[in-house]
C-alpha cells in the first residue's frame, strides 16, 4: 500500500534535515526561513524532481509504549529539534536543487539557526502508507480473525 505522498515513486529517495535551535533562535524564526526554502522548492523544483515534503517539531511527548530507552517524561529538546523531510524522485534531483543559486543563500539563513550544524540524510522508501477508511478497517479485521490462524 502507498499513497502517503502523492505521485511519490517506489524507488523515490526520501531526505531528513534535523534542526536544533541555537538558543537565541525561536520556532517563529525557523518557520519564517524554512517557510521561504520550501517556497522557493516548491517554485523551482516542483518540475525538476520534487515530489513534497513537510517540517515538524519536537512536541516534547515520549512514548513510553513505543520507546525501549527509559521511561522519559518528556524530551529535552521540546520545542527547539526539528526535522525538514522532503520527497524527490531521484538523489541526483535533490542535490541538483541544492547547486541552484536561488536556493543556496536561503539554505544558509537556515543553517544560522542550527545549533547542530547541518547533515541531511538520504533514504530510499521501504514502505509508505495511508489508515485504512473504517469499511476496509472492519473488512481487515474479519479476514485476520478469519485467516489468521490458517
């Protein structure tokens, strides 16, 4: 099943930036930079291999269920880690769009903010998804109590 990202290829590269907030930066700082690289993305790459992407921020929740590393309450860098993910159809789209002249000046304002520097990884997309809609949840659900001792 895919379809999380619209028009992503199977074989598309998948690539994460993870900001950490210099002190003196706040998240309005970071929004309205990050705000104007991805515009600038959107506008001149939209046609030369991006496929999406999208920012988010550390809410400082710790799942105690899904976390095998203590039982933290909360995580310390609530509020000032996040993470710029963004979708292309090949590794060689993505870095061509890093080499473009309206892109590299902005980028840098952004690396202003990074009290962690700056490394973005790159990842090839093992699986993507979408929540079933509730008549094809019901449906999986009778076929794994069907089927699933089988």
């Amino acid at each position: 099943m895919s379809g999380l990202i619209a028009n992503f290829p199977a074989d598309g590269v998948v690539t994460v930036n993870r900001v950490i907030l210099k002190p003196e930066y706040t998240v309005d700082d970071l929004q309205e930079r990050v705000a104007l690289l991805c515009e600038n993305v959107k506008t001149y790459h939209s046609d030369t291999g991006f496929v999406g992407g999208f920012v988010c921020l550390n809410s400082g929740a710790v799942s105690n269920e899904g976390s095998t590393v203590g039982q933290a309450v909360e995580s310390p860098l609530k509020g000032k880690e996040a993470l710029i993910v963004t979708f292309w159809n090949s590794f060689e789209d993505h870095e061509a769009s890093h080499r473009s002249e309206t892109f590299q000046p902005l980028f840098r304002k952004v690396l202003e903010l990074c009290e962690n520097g700056n490394e973005e990884i790159a990842y090839e997309m093992l699986w993507s998804g979408k929540a079933y809609d509730p008549e094809a949840a019901k449906a999986a659900r009778e076929a794994k109590e069907k089927y699933a001792a089988a």
